[in-house]
C-alpha cells in the first residue's frame, strides 16, 4: 500500500506543486492514456457511453459537503426528520432531496454525550459521496486505515479532538454497500442559529468525525 | 511480516496494521482522475464492474504494484486487466488503441 501519493512517477503538474500554475505542456502520461483508451473502446463497443460520463462528472461535481451539512442542521431542528434520518439515512436524504446515485445504503451515526462515531474504510476508500463528494486523499492512505480501528483516540488526537475517557469511541468500517455519515453533536450557543446558519457550522471532517462542530470553525470558514 | 501474515491478509485489508501518524493531505482531482471517477462509477451502474469487482480487481494487482501505483492508476489497470478476463476488449486493442491516443496526444498541450 503507498503511503506516498506524490509519486505519480510520469510528467504532468502535480498536486503537490502547490506554487505551479494549474497548467500543463506535457504530453498526457501513460495512465492518463490508459483511461481515455478504456473509455473510448468501451465507447465504441456501445457498453457505455460518452453521455453517461459527462453526466456523471456533471453528478460528481454536484456533491459536496453542503449537501451533509445541509442534513445534518435538518436534523439538529426537526425531530420528527432527525428519527426518521437515523432509521434510514438514505430515505432521509432523498426526502431533502439529495438523490443516491450509486447501489448503497447510509446509516447516520448520532454523537452523543456518551458516544463520539468516527467512520473509516480500512479496505479501501468506500465513502458516504452522494452526501459528502469524493474523501480527502488521507481518508484514502494508509496511516488513517490502519490505525482508526485500533487505535482511534491516537488518530483524533492528530486531529486535535480529544475524547474523554467516559465518553465511548466507536468506529465503523465502511463497505461497497454500507456507508455512514456521523451526525455531529450541535454545539452549545446555538439556540437562536437558523437552520441555514447551523448548516454554515458543518464541516466534511465533523461528518466524518475526526472533529467536532464549533462555533469557531463556522467563522472561519 | 510473516509469510503467514501475508497469507492471511490480502494486500488491502490493512485494519489494525502499524502505520505512521496521519498526514492530512488533500487534492482536487486532475482531470483525468475525474473522468476515471466517472468511468466507475458509470461501469457499476451500467452493471459491468461493481464496486466489490473493482476492490478485488485492486488487490489481484499484487502488493508490490499496489504499493508503486497511486490511487487512481491502481482503478484503470484494474479495469483494464477486469475488461480483458470478462471480454470487454482484448489486450492487443488496448494496447492499439493506447498508441492511437498517445500519437494523437503528443503534439496536443493538454488543457487542465
């Protein structure tokens, strides 16, 4: 498993070259190629076609950790919705409207006083996209994998969370067909918050529950 | 590890193994690591290649591959070596087809 994402070994500009302008002369490398092959043959052979990719960049692009947000200040307001999330998450999320492009289910873990949820893929990167858009690359590599089911005060305390010792760490492990969103704990001072102001408040990370929501976030973001 | 270990453990299924402290790296995709996003996620739901096919296809690239090749590589040479077994194109029109986009590609700056 690499642990190095920067070695993409061919010759275009990379992330990691973050004072590089986003442009690039070089030929496209030998991956690159790869999957524009892949994808023209399939083309050709009619088993997929050029539209169903654009849309689906179109879909990709459309999701991000708004749409988690969005579920998650619902939630925090409305307890009728919040039951009904927490008995199926995806029908809680269509009901918003967000729709599940994919064959998988969603459980919604509730953080309480007694119980912080993280979530990881030790296997892979499986993640909860129709709600949060593609993980960050750490989710994807080794270190946070290996270790969040062993040791997941370790891996939150590199994130700057710490967890009581009263309070139960509980960690679930992603599949193709499972996916979890953390529904964080609202915080304190809240009260008088809109729905659309609370939803400001929600970072990608708190649904993923390697941190917690905070007022201070919300500000600068 | 042990020889044992590695019989045990395919090379995905690293819960629990020892690991460095976690860096908090994050791209947006490249281009082409979009469209190959895409290419999966069309491939499930057009019932090619699931999800789980996918993963498998992954891990069959060996420890040694996996550990060179970065995230989305790893997806197109599985899909690629997934198309060849269950018939969706044979080596040799992909290698062809790979020439063809690359003498195609090869005056052409790519825009990003």
């Amino acid at each position: 498993m690499s642990s190095d994402p920067h070695s993409h070994g061919h010759g275009h500009s990379h992330y990691h070259d973050a004072h590089e302008a986003i442009v690039s002369d070089d030929a496209p490398g030998y991956y690159e190629i790869m999957e524009t092959a892949v994808r023209e043959l399939l083309i050709a052979k009619g088993l997929i076609t050029a539209n169903d990719i654009r849309h689906q960049i179109e879909v990709l692009d459309s999701r991000t950790p708004a749409l988690g947000a969005a579920v998650v200040a619902r939630a925090w307001t409305d307890p009728a919705f919040k039951g009904r999330l927490l008995e199926n998450g995806r029908a809680g999320c269509e009901e918003m409207g967000i729709s599940f492009y994919d064959d998988t289910q969603l459980i919604v873990l509730e953080n309480t006083e007694s119980v912080h949820n993280l979530i990881v893929c030790t296997l892979c990167s499986c993640y909860p996209r129709p709600v949060l858009g593609l993980p960050p690359d750490w989710y994807k590599l080794k270190p946070y994998r290996a270790r969040a089911v062993i040791e997941p005060r370790k891996v939150l305390a590199e994130f700057g969370t710490i967890i009581p010792d009263d309070v139960e760490v509980r960690v679930s492990d992603s599949t193709a067909v499972i996916r979890y969103l953390v529904l964080p704990r609202r915080p304190a001072g809240t009260e008088g918050c809109t729905e659309e102001q609370l939803a400001a408040l929600v970072t990608r990370d708190a649904m993923i529950g390697v941190i917690p929501v905070t007022l201070n976030d919300g500000a600068a973001q | 590890m042990s020889v044992e270990d590695f019989v045990s453990r395919l090379p995905n299924d690293i819960g629990g193994a020892a690991a460095g402290p976690v860096d908090r790296v994050e791209h947006e995709l490249e281009p082409w690591e979009k469209r190959c996003h895409a290419l999966a996620d069309v491939l499930d739901f057009r019932k090619l290649i699931n999800t789980e096919e996918k993963r498998k296809g992954v891990e069959a690239l060996g420890e040694s591959l996996i550990g060179k090749l970065p995230y989305y590589e790893r997806w197109i040479v599985a899909f690629a070596n997934i198309g060849f077994t269950k018939g969706f194109f044979t080596p040799t029109e992909l290698a062809e087809k790979m020439a063809e986009v690359e003498a195609r590609t090869a005056d052409h700056p790519k825009p990003l």
